[in-house]
C-alpha cells in the first residue's frame, strides 16, 4: 500500500453515484411498492451498500482500513432508473473515494441481482465520483506562485564548511511542491545577531515567508527562538503546537524542539528542526494549509 505516514488526519468526505435502469415503469412500482420477489430491495441495498463501505479495504487490495464514521444512502427512482447516492466521512490520513465508490457499486449490483427475476433488461449503466472534500482536494487550484519565500539554515558547522546541509533543502523541495517560489537560500552561523539581520533583510525585501531550520533544541548553542522571539509582532500558537503534536506522533524527542512562528509585520517567519527528518516532519505537518494565512491577510490577493 502507498505510504501514508507523513499525512495528518482531516475531516474527508466523498460523494459517488450510481445508476441502475430498467426495462419498464413497472419494475419501478414494484419497488416503491414492495412487491418484489426476493424482499424489500431498497431496504436490502442500504444494508449491503453499508457492509461494502466499512468492508472496502478487504475487497481493494491497495485501499487503507480506515475508520469510517458516516455512511449515507440515498435513492431517487424515476420513471425508467433507479440514481444511488452514497456518502461517506472520515477523520483520517487518506480520502474516502474509493469506499464511496465500492459501496455505491454494491448497491447497485444487489438492486440488479433482485430485480433481474422481474426484468430482464435491468442494468448498472453509471458508477462515478460526484465530488470528494479533505486533504490535497481542498487546495487544488489554489496558486500560491505569487508568494515569494526565503529559505535559511542556521548551522555553525555548516557555514564553516564542516557539514552538509539536508534540512534546508528538504525545505526547499517541499515548497517548490507547493507552488511557492524560493528566492533566497542561505546558510549562516547560529548566532543571534545573524539571524535578526536575516529577519530585518528580508522584511525590507517584502519577503512573504521566511523559513529557518536549526537552532531551536535545548544546547546551549541553539538560539533560534531567542533571536526571533523579541522580533515577532504575533506569535501563532496553533502552528508550533500543530508541528509538535505531529513530531510527537512520530518520536518521543519532539517535544523538545522548540519551533517558533510568527508575523513580523506581513511577513510569516518560521523556526523549525534542524534535522532533516524534522523540518520535513515540520513542513508536512502544517503545509499547505499554512499558506491559507496569506488568503486571510492579503484579503484573497494571494493563493486564490
């Protein structure tokens, strides 16, 4: 199965229909009217649409158990068809799609199975997806390529040339992933009079976001959050707590990282790890619905 690890769980919702039709207006007013032969068959297609949904993963090889947590069936017959409507809902890393789609193919297939004494020109002419909510399906078409985003990495090792660095270019692919243009990339000691003239440069530059990883552990050379602290004009609470909580649910160690964000002034400034897997835990944490914040403060002139 696709790895799905990396994902944070969301509110997902899909929608899939399915059609089946009919030989004559009599087979549809035996339906409604419950005079068919083997039972009662909206009746009997809910619950078997109901058993496909939460039984998908058993039947797809490549589909994720998953929790559902709402499963709706609706049917609307008509003169010559019978239209499926099936919702599901989850809070979970991965869409529900698919499950929607099983479960609407199984009502469909047991509609045709009790109707096919009654009538021998039932078919299933239509399975589809109507619409699906959560995850990446939230952010298509958003164009966040007016953005631009500076990338900083604070290392003493690797501005002497001791080090390579990993994590600022872990960074950089993520957001490249995202659309947003990286102007600047640069790597400076960890110092605090350093990264507060970063802060200052790329504020007169009019820089939408800039991002530092390194620097915010517990050594004493880790200085980060004490340089940035005094300069932010409102901090973001929710955004470190999201990207600790995820670390969290990954290693025992996240807790002692400490990842600032802010505004100073327009611009979004981010702290993250200085690890390579934990600024790529960090940006796959809160990106890109980060990026909703400019939405909000440039009145829809960016990401739209």
């Amino acid at each position: 199965m696709v790895d799905i690890t990396h994902k944070i769980s969301t509110l997902r919702t899909a929608v899939a229909q399915a059609i089946v039709k009919v030989g004559s207006p009599q087979t549809i007013r035996a339906v409604v009217e419950k005079t068919v032969p083997k039972g009662d068959v909206l009746a009997t297609a809910k619950a078997a649409g109901l058993f496909a949904v939460k039984n998908t993963s058993s039947a797809i090889p490549d589909c994720h158990p998953l929790p559902i947590e709402f499963t709706g069936i609706e049917f609307e017959c008509l003169q010559d068809s019978i239209v499926i409507e099936v919702e599901v809902k989850t809070i979970y890393k991965t869409g529900v799609e698919v499950e929607a789609m099983h479960g609407a193919s199984i009502v469909a297939l047991t509609i045709y199975d009790m109707l096919k004494p009654i009538d021998k020109n039932v078919e299933i002419s239509t399975i589809k997806l109507l619409h699906k909510k959560g995850g990446k399906s939230d952010f298509a078409g958003k164009d966040y390529s007016r953005l631009s985003a500076a990338v900083v990495v604070c290392s003493d090792s690797v501005s002497v040339g001791t080090k390579t660095d990993a994590s600022g270019k872990t960074i950089l692919k993520k957001l490249e992933k995202f659309g947003v243009k990286t102007a600047y990339y640069q790597i400076i000691p960890d110092q605090i009079e350093a990264i507060q003239a970063q802060v200052q440069q790329f504020q007169s530059t009019k820089t939408d976001l800039l991002i530092f990883t390194g620097g915010t552990g517990l050594s004493k050379k880790d200085v980060t959050p004490e340089a940035l602290m005094p300069l932010i004009d409102r901090r973001i609470p929710g955004i470190e707590e999201a990207i600790r909580s995820y670390g969290q649910e990954r290693t025992p160690y996240a807790m002692l990282s400490r990842s600032v964000v802010g505004f100073k002034g327009d611009m979004l400034v981010m702290a993250l790890p200085g690890s390579t897997s934990g600024a790529a835990e960090s940006m796959d944490a809160v990106f890109p619905s980060v990026l909703h914040l400019f939405d909000i403060i440039n009145g829809s002139q960016h990401g739209k």
